[in-house]
C-alpha cells in the first residue's frame, strides 16, 4: 500500500489504524475539527492532548491529502495557566501556527470583556464567523463574516457559525452591544442563501450551543429542524460524540426537516481527540454518507516536532511551570472536579467566605461548572488551584427573596444539583428536559417564599450567570477584593494546607 506522506510514515501510521486506503484526492474532503480546548496547550493530567502533538496529526494528514479543511468550534481560550497568566494570546499564536482555516466563538472567549477579546483577536489570522451574532455595534465590528465559501475539487462548501444565547451564560457586562438572532432561524435561512444565491453545494454549521441542553436549543434539535445543512460540527456541551460506539453512531445521524441525513459531530474537551470527517465531493447531494472517526491525541505523537511551534509555547511556557511548582498544600487522595467532596468543600469554603465578609449568611451556592480540573493526590501547587477556580470572580453576598431562591433551586436541578454549603440538603426529579426541586432545607427548615434569605456566592452567579436569573434579583451587601483562587488560597492555608471535606451527596434524584 502506497501512503502520501511527507513525513514520518509512523505517524500517519497511527492516525489512520494501519494506513490510507487509496483514494482520488481531488474528489474527497477531509475536514479535521477541535472545540473546547480551553487552553490546554500541553499535555493534561490525564496524559491526554497537548498542540504539539495535535499538529503532529494536523501535519500527517496535511501530507497525505489534497484538500483539508481545519475548524474549530469555540472556547478556545479560559481553563489553565497559559489563559490566567496571558489573556488568550497564546491561543491565538498557537491558532495561527496550527493553520485554522475558519473558527467561531465561544461563550469563554468573552471571559475578559470584549474589548479584551477584540485586542486578542487582533492576533488572529483565521477566517472567523457568526452567523446569529449581529457584532455592528461591538468593538468585534468588521472581524467575522456572517458565513464563507470556500472550494475544493471544483465544488463550494459554505461554513456557518453559530452560537448560543449569551443572557444567562455570558456574564453580564462582558458582551455589550451583542445583538443575538435565533439560531434555527439565522441556521435556516443562510443555509438556503448560501444555496440558492451563492450556488454552495454543501454547507456546514460550526456551533457552540451544545449538543441536547436541556430545555435550550443544542444540536440535536437544530439538525431536525434544518433545511440545507449537511454537517454540523459541535461545542460547548464537551460531547465526545464516537461513531464507533452505537449510541455515538445513533447520536452522530440525524434527519432533518428534508428527511435528510445530517452529520452532527462533537470532539470532547481540552484537546484529547480531533475530528476527522472524510467527505466524497462526487456524491454530493446525491446521498452520499461522509466518514466520521475521532483521533486520540496521546502519546504515540510524542516524536514529532515543530520548532515554530514549540518556540511560540516556549516564550509563555516559564510563567506557567513556576506556578505548577509553587506548592500550597497537600491532599490525601485526588479530587476529581466534578467529585461530590470537591463541590462540597468549595460551596463551604464560600460560604465560610461569605460569613467573614457579611457576618451571618444562611447559605451559600456555587456552581460545579466552576471547577475546570482535579486535584492530585499528595502535593498541589497554587496553579493547581488556580486551574481548578480559573475564572476571575469575586465571592459575593446578596439578600434574596424566598421566591427567587426556590426558582434558583429548580434551575439547578436542571444539571442535577449545584454546590450548597453544608447546612442544605435538596430532593429534586427530572424529565429529558425538565427538573424541579421537590424539597429544599436550609438549617432543617424548607424555603419560606416570603422571607429573605443571606447568600453567599460568586459574582457571576450574583448576576444570573448559569440561567440562575433569580439571584440577579438580589441586592449586594458584601464582595470580596480579589479573586476567588486568591480567596482560597487564604483559605488553605489557614486550614493548615489542607483540602477536602464532606463527600456525601447534598442533592437527591427522586425515582
């Protein structure tokens, strides 16, 4: 078998389980795609990811086939060091040498406001677009298009972007001026314009609204209510949609409006796999079914180098191991981010906060989404914690209405319970996509609606980050001076260096 490649044979090798089957390279399209990376430029804890590598597997198929198409899905930026310590310009630099050929947003890349995300895009080469965010009356103006066209092999692929609703997730404040278009509508009628007056012969949506959120429009819905789109390529809800496994292949096809067959695709988080999509230009329109497969990006990629891109890491790299070597504290075993015990210490540790801040609170909620990586086992390091709590927020205490606080409780049995302090216990159920608070208990005692309640949290859930629209009508009493990683990290040490606490579950799912 005769491979095309211009460099080592081993690694196309590895991408491709054993080799590259013959094909016409002008007839096929292979379009490899990223989303979420959130900033993890080297390898993760878990062994997984790292650009290095992924350009390793970039390069092998750029060597290998006459037209590639690379995209990414949003939420490029926010989750590590390299992002706390530099603001997202390393991400755009590393972009830039990957060679990204269109990208969209996330929500994570208005984490700083965006007249800091105007000045970081300023770095950026890539083709960049929103379809469903009307940027006119932003410092973003004049740097997305609403859609582009690209062409292979003598056929047209337009691409699409498009994203979520930003009230809600998007701290308020952060995206002034963005005006937001329904996005099966915006979805709809580019894809018949790009058809019928740009004369496309595909098109493909990059969106960062998740695959099924519940009660909001994600992917899934979005491809059964589309005309014209023939793939979508995925963000923000962290799937790792696998063709190889019969849910991944069921998730992976669906039918739209047409009774057409849509490609709905998804590659996890922080950069441990990439996409690859194989699409026969030939069979366009006529039915014809793209390949789809998810390429682990681990260590068999290890041997490959390249210089432009490891000195670009290498100018921002300094900062980041001097804080991953600062060490804080220990814990007597790892902390998974997503681990009842971490939740609970978190939601204490805020609700301790609050107190030192206001006096008496009567409870505290945080949300688990907050918390982006794990804890090891034995030492940690203040960049461990600042890559667990990345986000700059303030603790913040308010006084809430009984009824907004209820409404709060059923938004966050939404995701299955959010983190309380340990003074509270809930009881909730669930449909697909609906959930309630069957029973809330503050000290023992249910929600009075009529009572105000002290609660300490932090600042972007105080502004109804998170859908929790309810805490937003509070009023301030109390806010901390400086971040919560800065916060902790007093908070450690005054704890003797000591991390963890309660692993017992504080919400429970009714059968």
């Amino acid at each position: 078998m005769k491979l095309r490649i211009l460099i080592p044979a081993l690694l196309l090798g590895a991408i491709t389980a054993g080799g590259c089957s013959e094909r016409k390279a002008d007839n096929t399209l292979v379009i490899l795609h990223t989303n979420d990376t959130h900033s993890q430029i080297d390898p993760g804890a878990d062994g997984l990811g790292g650009v290095m590598r992924r350009k390793a597997v970039i390069d092998s198929v750029r060597a290998a086939e006459k037209n590639v198409l690379l995209v990414d899905a949003g939420d490029a930026v926010q989750g590590t060091l390299y992002f706390y310590l530099y603001g997202g310009r390393v991400e755009q630099e590393v972009m830039n040498i990957l060679g990204v050929d269109a990208r969209i947003l996330g929500n994570h890349e208005f984490d700083n406001g965006i007249d800091s995300l105007a000045s970081v895009l300023a770095m950026s080469e890539s083709p960049k677009i929103a379809t469903n965010y009307n940027l006119e009356n932003t410092p973003l103006k004049g740097m997305f298009e609403p859609y582009i066209i690209k062409e292979y092999g003598g056929k047209k692929i337009g691409i699409i972007g498009l994203n979520l609703d930003p009230t809600g997730i998007i701290a308020k404040g952060n995206y002034d001026g963005l005006e937001y278009l329904p996005v099966v509508a915006a979805a709809n009628l580019t894809a018949e314009k790009l058809r019928k007056d740009e004369g496309v012969d595909a098109v493909i949506a990059l969106s960062h609204i998740g695959y099924n959120p519940k009660g909001l429009v994600g992917d899934s819905v979005l491809a059964t209510n589309s005309r014209g789109i023939d793939i979508i390529i995925g963000g923000h809800s962290h799937d790792t949609i696998d063709p190889s496994t019969e849910q991944g292949a069921r998730r992976s096809r669906l039918t739209n409006l047409d009774g057409k067959e849509v490609l709905v695709v998804q590659a996890g988080k922080a950069g441990r796999k990439l996409g690859k999509i194989e699409l026969n230009l030939d069979s366009l329109g006529l039915g014809g079914r793209p390949e789809y497969e998810l390429i682990d990006i681990d260590s068999r990629y290890d041997g490959y180098r390249d210089e432009k891109l490891a000195g670009a890491i290498g100018v921002y790299s300094q900062g980041v191991d001097s804080l991953m070597n600062l060490w804080v504290g220990t814990a007597e075993h790892e902390l998974g981010n997503k681990s009842d015990e971490l939740v609970n210490y978190f939601s204490d540790f805020v609700f301790d906060t609050g107190r030192r801040l206001a006096g008496k609170v009567d409870l505290s909620i945080a949300n688990k989404g907050g918390l982006r990586s794990d804890i090891p086992a034995g030492k940690f390091s203040k960049g461990n914690i600042i890559n667990m709590v990345p986000f700059a927020n303030m603790v913040t205490v308010i006084d809430v209405k009984g009824k907004d606080l209820a409404e709060v409780f059923d938004v966050m049995a939404l995701t299955d319970g959010n983190g309380v302090s340990r003074n509270v216990s809930a009881r909730y159920v669930r449909t697909d996509n609906s959930a309630r608070a069957t029973e809330v208990l503050i000290d023992g005692k249910p929600i009075d609606p009529a009572r105000t309640y002290r609660v300490a949290t932090i600042d972007y859930l105080a502004k109804g980050g998170d859908y929790m629209t309810g805490l937003s009508r509070g009023n301030m009493v109390a806010q901390s001076k400086v971040p919560v990683f800065d916060e902790l990290l007093q908070y450690i040490a005054d704890n003797g260096g000591k991390i963890g606490g309660d692993a017992k579950a504080r919400w429970t799912l009714e059968k």
